[in-house]
C-alpha cells in the first residue's frame, strides 16, 4: 500500500514531466549523461510512467 493515498499525491502537466525527464539526463556541467546511474534509471521509469499515465487520461493534470 502506498504511503500517500493517489487522491493526495499532486498531479503534474505533460510538460512538468518532460522537464522532470530531462533534467535527469543533464551531467555534470550541462552535457547530456551517456547512462542512468541505477537510482536514476529507476526515477526515469518512475516519471515516465507517470507521463503515460497523464497522457492517456489515467489521472487528472494539475491546473
């Protein structure tokens, strides 16, 4: 179960996520990461799959 039930859990644009995906992708001084390290791939699943969500409609985006 998780630890904060989903209607609690604040609800992030198409947009947000992207940008929370790229982020992650960004190395040291700007350049672009070759690889994940294992904690980013897994905050890289994690956000991706949220964005899936959004974009077939699963939850409602933040206004």
């Amino acid at each position: 179960m998780s630890p904060t039930p989903p209607d609690l859990v604040p609800r992030r644009s198409v947009e947000e996520l992207n940008a929370a995906i790229r982020a992650l992708w960004i190395g040291p001084g700007g350049h672009p990461a070759v690889r994940l390290n294992p904690e980013r791939r897994a905050e890289y699943e994690r956000l991706y799959a949220e964005l899936d969500r959004v974009r077939r409609g699963d939850v409602t985006t933040a206004a």
